[in-house]
C-alpha cells in the first residue's frame, strides 16, 4: 500500500530554518505529483507547495520566496527547505501524494 512518511518537523525560532522531507513507498513515485500542505489550529488546510512529476513548481501566497520544494526520484523523497519562518507558519504540515494519499503530519512550531 502507499506510505508517506514525513521527517524533519520541530521547534525552531522565527527567522529560522527547517527542512522537512517526506518518504514515498507503494506508488509509481516517478509519474507522482507531490505537494506539501499545512494545518493550523483554527484554520483551513492550506496549500504550501507542490512539484509536478515534471518538476514545474507551485506556492502558496504566504511562503513564496521562502520556501523551496523539491523531489529526488531516485530516493522516492520530497522535500521541503524553509527559510525565514515566521510564527504564522507554525501548523501541521502534511506530505501530497496527488490525489489520493496523505501523510500522517508533523508538527512545525516557530517560536521564540
């Protein structure tokens, strides 16, 4: 069956930096479209990041120009590299394997 499984969460301060990464199994990982989505407590599911199985990429509003996605097919892993974070970013974040399957979350929280 399909597992996504996200590493890399934590506690950071703001300005700080994190990389999350998430580990596919059970699906063509090459011909996948990826994404990476966020939930904070009160607030919708809101979209981060996706890249395409062509590699062409897509932010949300709040953190283009600090955030960067990227996928290594040979590994089967997606990541995510997060610059400048800010406490407004502190959520559940949730690993996309389009359009079916989700990873179970990892908590990110910036403060100071």
């Amino acid at each position: 069956q399909v597992q996504l499984v996200e590493s890399g969460g934590g506690v950071v301060q703001p300005g700080g930096s994190l990389r999350l990464s998430c580990a596919a199994s059970g699906l063509i990982f090459t011909f996948t479209d990826m994404g990476w989505y966020r939930q904070a407590p009160g607030k919708q599911h809101e979209l981060v990041a996706t890249i395409s199985s062509t590699y062409v990429t897509n932010y949300g509003d709040s953190v283009k120009g600090r955030f960067t996605i990227s996928r290594d097919n040979a590994k089967k892993t997606v990541s995510l590299q997060m610059n400048s974070l800010e406490p407004e970013d502190t959520a559940v974040y949730y690993c996309h394997a389009y359009s079916a399957y989700w990873g179970q979350g990892i908590q990110v929280t910036v403060s100071s």
